[in-house]
C-alpha cells in the first residue's frame, strides 16, 4: 500500500467527527478499544491525520481522540481560552 492509499484507508475508517465549543468547530477522531485514553495534540500544520499510523498501532491497546487545530484559533494558548469555558 502507497502513502496516498494509506491516508485514504485512514480517513475512511476515521471519520473526522465535529464539535462545537464555545461557538468553534473541532473536527476529531475517536477510536480504538481498551481502558485508557490517549489524547494526541497535533502540532505543525494541525492537522491530525499525521498521526494516522500512529493511531493504527494505538488503537489496538487504547481508546485514542485526536483533533484538528481549528484554523480560527491562531495561537495555543486562544485554543486553551476556547476550552476552558
């Protein structure tokens, strides 16, 4: 499998799901199986799709929620304002 057929498998089997808080779009994926979570923050261009293989292997062990940086939110610690309320 090429690295295009990998993100597409990816993006079919994690659908990216939405939420709205305090009036912001996360766009997220929640999957896996085990007692435990694990959140990944994505840096970069934030987008979570880079942690695709990651998320394959984590997911066998734990429950794993990642998220998109929304594009509206330019700086992290605007993203840790959003969140608190």
């Amino acid at each position: 499998m090429n690295f295009a057929q990998h993100i597409e498998a990816y993006q079919k089997s994690h659908p990216l799901l939405v939420k709205r808080i305090n009036g912001v779009d996360f766009r997220y994926t929640f999957s896996g199986k085990g007692g435990k979570t694990l959140v990944l923050l994505v840096g970069g261009l934030g987008l979570s799709i880079a942690y695709c293989n990651l998320v394959f292997v984590l997911e066998k062990k734990y429950q794993v929620i990642t998220f998109d940086f929304p594009v509206v939110i330019r700086r992290m610690r605007n993203l840790l304002i959003v969140l608190s309320y």
